[in-house]
C-alpha cells in the first residue's frame, strides 16, 4: 500500500472541482480539516483523502459539527493561524452557529467550509437536497464571520479561498465561511490548471499609529506620575507579549491583565492584576492596549434591588491613551462591541508594532529617562508593596482554605505550579476570572491561552 507521504509526492494532476479545494488549502499549509461528515461535501471528503493523501491537510474526525468548529477554535488559539473545518449543508452550519460565534467574539481565525445544493433544482434528488439547501447558505452566520462566499465555479475557487484566508488571518481576525456547491465540487476537469502565484496575493502589512498619536503617547507617558497599562489581547503577537514587558520595567507601569490572550508574565513584580480597586484609583494616566471592553476594566459592579450599574474606578482627571483594532470589526446584530469607550486619544494600531515602537521611541528619551529615573524608582517600590501585599494575602487564603472539600482552587493551583515546576507546559482554558494567573508561574509567550469568549 502507498504511504501518504509517496501519494502526496506524486502530486497528480486535479481531476475533480473538489481537487482544486484541496489545492488551496495545501497551497496555505493548513494542516488539519476537523469535520462531521455529510453528503453536501462528499466531494471534498473524497478530495481530501484521495487526492491529497489525508495530510496536509490531515481529517480530524469529530461527532458534531460544533466540535469540529470548536477544535479549530482552539487551534487558532494555540497557533496564531487558522485549520479548517468541514459542515454539512444547512444543519450542520446550524450546530456550527454556536462554535463560529465563539471564535468571532474571540477574534480568532477558523476557515469553516460547508457543502450545499446542487443549487441546479434538476441535479437535486427528491427531498433530502431540498430541506438541506439554502439561497444563499452564508447568511445564517453572516452577523459573525468576516466574510462569506459561495464561488459558482470552479475558476472562482482559488480567489474566493485566497480572500476567505487573508480576511481571516488580518487584524482583527476573525472566522469566514465558504460554501461550495455540490455541482462544483464534483465538476469534472479538463486538466486546466486553476491556481494562480500566491505571491501577487500577499498579506496586509500591519497597522502602525500615526505620528502624532506616538508623539502624544511617549510625551504624556513621560510626563505621568502613576501611569497604568490595561490589556486583554495584545499577548496574540509575540512582539506585542515581549514589547508590552519592555515598557513596563522601562518606566516602572504595572499591569492590568484581562486575560483574552496571556499578556504578562503571572508573577512579574509589576503584574497587579486583581488590585484594580487599590491601584486605578491612583492613576493620573491609562494606556489601553487590545482593550474591547474597557468599561468592565475600570470600574466595579455593583447590583441593588436589581438595578445593574458601575462605580469608576479611575480618578476623573485621569487620561485615556486608546490604542486597538476592534473598532474595525463591528456588526450591528451583535452587542459584543461593548460600551462605547472614552479615551483623551484613540489610535486604531496593531499592538505588534505600536509597543515595539513606542519602547525604541522611549528609549531615545535618554534625558528625560534621566531626569525622572528616581521618581520611577519610587513607584516601582510602591507598586512592589501592592504586589507582595497581593501575593501575602493570596497565601494567606490559600492556607486557610487548604484542607476544604472540595478541593479549593487556590490549593489546586498551588499543587499545579510545584509540580510544573521544571516542566514544558501549556495552560490550555483559563477559568472564568483566570485565577490561575495568581498561582501559576507562567513567563513564556502563549504560555496560558487566555480566557475564551462567546
């Protein structure tokens, strides 16, 4: 029998309109299609183990169509890149829903593909592929993927899977959905080729801050006496993970975590998370990095007979500094935009290259770093009180609940960092209010993979 690897060696030549599916998605490296299969796309299904050997893209074989989308959710968390994932028709992108809304409010890229018609009435068999065919199929998820197409030949596959690929993968990125119909997938070739040079179709280059938004940041920055950094998203980008610590210990700025991605290291001296009610009231200046709900960020909840409210934290002549994309990513039917935020400046950036940039920036200050270089010793050491104080208490805690059934979290989590001590570890899905950031000693980029929305 033929190994995978000779098959895929061989590359024959597309024989069927589902082969050139299969082409596009070898020609982007995706490496895994996770599906629930179904007849819609039997023409792929039959593409991606006849024609392309099952690798490269390999079959992850699932027994919902929710998993198989959540399977490659949780890829693209982990890998900074999208898979696949097959539906099948109209019901199989209704179990989907759920998992694409997921992964939209996650702002993380899933190429979800699904099978339809034929769309041609005299090709349908009687029945079945009525109920399972839609006019058009993608607006049952198209309030939350970034784009929807359904190519009506095989000529339009390559630039719809090349537009699918590059809207899914741009910042903010975001699932899409591509349905090919049953008539073009099991279209037979003529042996034209059909792929065009991925090399005219390159990626976006990320977007910086304008001058004078930078000018503003280094200056007001500079100038701060209690400068605070609020973050949720910017550990997706591993020059945004390296960057956003750089310019804490440059100027002495302690760090808020949200935890949508893992943004600063758990037990760094300047990492407050979970004192925002002792440190934001102290804050002459906050910069907001990959921040969708700010308001949550910077105040406390508060509920009497009913009514839901908010209490600010922040002192009312403290600056904003905005700096985010997901203004570019909003839809009216969902509500996940969050409250409008107030900010003194706005900049829609990629953080990848705003912090990188604004740190080089800062440096060059040399004369101003000195001039202020005790007042930033300062607060470092008050911001360090603030930290031990934090980490005595949660010691404190720890041992009074150690010996509680069930078992507490804290003690949960204080077994876990001891015995990953001296271990390679990934923490997968964090708890509700990521607890686990108090205990575990997490440094290393995408070290934690956050706290999934949706």
């Amino acid at each position: 029998m033929m190994s995978k690897t000779a098959r895929v060696a061989e590359k024959p030549r597309p024989e069927w309109g589902s082969d050139v599916i299969v082409e596009m998605l070898k020609a982007f490296e995706i490496e895994y299609v996770s599906l629930n299969p179904g007849s819609s796309y039997r023409g792929l299904h039959d593409s991606l183990i006849n024609y392309g050997g099952n690798l490269m893209p390999e079959v992850i074989l699932c027994p919902h169509e929710e998993i198989a989308v959540g399977v490659a959710h949780g890829y693209a968390r982990a890998k900074g890149k999208p898979m696949a994932a097959a539906v099948h028709n109209v019901v199989g992108l209704q179990h989907a829903s759920m998992a694409i809304y997921n992964a939209w409010c996650d702002r993380l890229p899933v190429i979800v593909l699904g099978g339809t018609g034929p769309t041609d009435t005299a090709h349908r068999r009687p029945r079945i592929d009525w109920v399972h065919t839609a006019v058009v199929q993608g607006n049952l998820v198209r309030d939350f993927v970034k784009w929807d197409d359904q190519p009506a030949s095989v000529e339009a596959i390559p630039e719809s899977f090349i537009r699918a690929y590059r809207l899914a993968t741009t910042d903010p990125m975001g699932p899409v959905y591509v349905c090919y119909d049953a008539d073009v997938q099991e279209k037979k070739l003529n042996g034209d080729t059909y792929l065009p040079s991925l090399d005219r179709y390159p990626a976006p280059l990320p977007v910086q801050a304008p001058e004078e938004g930078l000018d503003k940041t280094v200056r007001w920055l500079l100038e701060a006496k209690r400068p605070v950094i609020i973050t949720d998203w910017v550990g997706r980008n591993e020059a945004g993970f390296r960057s956003l610590r750089d310019l804490a210990e440059l100027l002495a700025i302690p760090v808020f975590d949200q935890n949508g991605r893992f943004n600063f290291p758990c037990q760094h001296p300047l990492n407050l998370t979970g004192m925002e009610r002792t440190a934001l009231p102290q804050a002459d200046l906050v910069l907001a990095l990959d921040v969708p709900d700010l308001e949550s960020s910077v105040s406390r909840r508060v509920q009497e007979k009913g009514q839901r409210g908010t209490v600010n934290l922040l002192p009312s002549q403290a600056k904003i500094i905005n700096v985010a994309l997901d203004d570019l990513l909003v839809r009216a039917w969902s509500h996940e935009f969050n409250k409008l935020r107030q900010a003194d400046l706005s900049m829609l950036a990629d953080t990848s290259v705003f912090l990188p940039e604004l740190v080089r920036r800062l440096r060059e200050e040399q004369k101003t770093l000195a001039k202020i270089n005790v007042e930033v010793g300062k607060r470092r050491a008050e911001w360090l009180k603030i930290h031990d104080g934090r980490n005595k208490a949660r010691d404190e805690q720890t041992k009074a609940n150690w010996d509680n059934k069930p078992i507490a979290l804290s003690r949960l989590f204080t077994e876990l960092n001891t015995v990953l001590k001296n271990e390679d570890w990934v923490y997968t899905n964090s708890t509700r209010y990521g607890a686990e950031n108090l205990y575990l000693d997490a440094g290393k980029f995408n070290q934690i993979l956050g706290k999934y929305k949706g």
